[in-house]
C-alpha cells in the first residue's frame, strides 16, 4: 500500500472494503483472497470485483495498491506484532529481514481423488513458469535478480533452513509427505528451542504443515494444492497463469504422469515431467534471468504455456540503482497500472 507520494504505508480502512481483504505480517502489506471457484471464469469476476471495492476506499483516501514484488527501495519496513512472527524471527535470525520486503500470490487447486501426489509433483515441474510473472528485480534499490522475490525466499531468508524454503523434490507418495512435513517441523522446533523459544509456544503458533513455506504444498486443510511462487503482479496478469495451470491440472483426469529424461512435455496422454535435477535448473534460471533465458522458455513452451503471451515487468525494469524518490514514483505508475487493468479486465469479462 502507498500514499499519494508513493510511500508506504499501513492499509487502514482497506481491510473493511470487502470480504477476503486481510492484514499481512509487515505493516504495508495487504492480502485479497477469493472464495473457492468452481471455475477459471468465476474466479476472475470475484477477484477483480473485491480489488474494486478495495480501490474504492483506496481513492477515498488518497491511497494505491502496487503490484509489484518488492517495494524496489524504501525505509525500514516493520512487523506488525505478533507471536507468530516473533518466532520465526527468533528462528530465522538477521535474514528474516529478507521476507518483509515481498508480496506474491498463492494458486489453489482442488486435490483430485487418488492423483493428489501427481498434481503436486505436476505442480513442482510447473515451478520455473514463477518466471512468467516476475514483478521486481530490486532489493533496497540494487539489482538483485530478474526474480527478486524468489531468491529472497529462496536463497536469502532460508538459507540456513534451506529445506524450509526450497522446492522440494518429486514425492511418491502422501505418506512419504506427512514424513517430510514432519522432519521439517522437527527441525524448525530444534531451531527455536535453541534460540530460547519453548516448545509449548512453537506448537501454539505452528503446526507441522505451517511450519513450511517450500512453494508446492499440499494442503489438508484446504484440500488444494498450493503454488505459491508467483509474484504479485497486475490481477489480469495473475488469473491468465492460475489459468494455465488449471488447465494443465484439469488434464491429469485424463492423462497419466511420467517422470523420465531432461527435456519435459506434454503429449497426447501424458504430461511428462523431467528428472528434477533438470527442474532445479530451470527454477535457478528463471530466478536469475527470468525469460532472458532461451532455454527456459522452450521448457515452457513444451509444457503447456504461451510464454509469448506474458511481458514480466522485472524485464522492463532499468539498469543500475533505483533511489528512494524514484522508486516512489514507479510505485505511484505501478498503482495507476493496477486500477487501469482492473478496470479493462472488468470490462472484458462483463462483455
């Protein structure tokens, strides 16, 4: 959230505008989530229609929404208080300073009876398409990577806990899941033990689910399975890859999953994943060079997307340091952004 001069600032009011508008961890960060859709079609009319409501109020205020991944440059950004974010604090240490600079968007898609494991190892071959929506490259200012975000995650925050953040390899099974979240919080408790958190308030604020934040999850809770590696970015943007990667979903209730070689595709009857090893290089390059790379974009391709379809505004960033007072101004373009597409999308989808 910003200001009319581009700063950041708390959302206030916002949260009231409408159902689904929530509070984030840091201060300016502000969360809209939808209801489950049934389809593509009515998940994009009820999102565009709670952003309205919240651009709504924003304008009454003087207030604007940026989609963008990180804030480019800024002040010191603060926690809102919390016992939950105190621990991870205490557990993460000085590079928990990493995640208070980034917004992204969370896809859920409803497990399928008896295919849960090949949606999410589907989902966990899908993962270098993060590089269709890149929004911010900039950390503090500085150029960081095409996919700042991301390696702020990924690379930075958790990398003393690098099985907390990282993609995790293909799974065979949902027991072999639950054994995974399960050593994952086992050593997130042994992290916050040794910083002097008792064991009595990790399990009040975490269980072995929440504990994670590895970017293809499946979620009992929700009965879905997350992909939560896309930055924000403009809405229209955002419903355009939730619906490619529903429709690739959609087809393992007709085709069967492989795991074989290094090149990846999707045939008549089958959607074949490549050896992970080959997945992890294709996350890597759209973290660091985003659709710069050309052998990136060809694993795309074969895998179901239109990457020509897609115009990453990390690509379009500029070379060097961006100052502050620059980087409210580009937020101030980003926001204006924001409510044009929200408006032409609206309209596209009424027509």
């Amino acid at each position: 959230m910003i200001d009319s001069d581009g700063r950041l600032v708390e959302p206030g009011p916002l949260t009231a505008a409408s159902a689904g508008v929530e509070r984030e961890f840091v201060e300016p960060l502000l969360e809209i989530k939808t209801t489950p859709c049934e389809r593509t079609a009515e998940l994009r009319a009820e999102l565009l229609a709670r952003i309205r409501k919240v651009l709504d109020v924003a304008a009454e205020h003087d207030m604007g929404l940026v989609p963008l991944a990180t804030p480019l440059n800024h002040g010191e950004i603060a926690d809102r208080p919390s016992e939950r974010t105190r621990i991870q604090r205490e557990v993460i240490g000085a590079e928990f300073e990493y995640v208070r600079h980034c917004a992204g968007t969370h896809i859920h898609v409803e497990q399928i009876p008896g295919r849960a494991v090949d949606q999410l190892n589907t989902l966990v071959a899908l993962d270098p398409a993060l590089a269709l929506v890149n929004s911010a490259s900039r950390f503090r200012g500085r150029p960081l990577a095409a996919g700042a975000r991301s390696k702020l995650y990924r690379w930075m925050a958790y990398d003393g806990l690098p099985h907390q953040g990282r993609l995790w390899r293909y799974l065979d099974s949902r027991d072999e899941w639950d054994r995974r979240l399960e050593r994952r919080y086992e050593a997130f408790e042994r992290r916050a033990m040794a910083a002097g958190v008792d064991r009595q308030s990790v399990a009040s604020c975490f269980d072995p689910e929440s504990a994670v934040w590895t970017p293809v999850q499946l979620r009992a809770a929700f009965e879905t399975v997350e992909w939560r590696s896309p930055d924000t970015a403009l809405p229209s943007v955002v419903l355009d890859l939730a619906d490619d990667i529903a429709e690739t979903i959609a087809q393992l209730r007709r085709k069967e999953v492989l795991i074989e070689g290094e090149t990846g595709r999707i045939t008549e009857n089958a959607i074949v994943l490549p050896e992970f090893g080959t997945v992890l290089d294709h996350v890597n390059a759209a973290i660091r060079d985003g659709l710069a790379s050309d052998s990136l974009k060809a694993y795309l391709d074969r895998m179901g997307f239109d990457v020509t379809a897609y115009d990453p505004v990390s690509a379009r960033q500029p070379r060097g340091t961006i100052p502050v007072e620059e980087a409210r101004r580009r937020r101030l373009e980003h926001a204006a952004a924001l409510e044009q597409d929200v408006r032409t999308a609206r309209r596209a989808s009424t027509d």
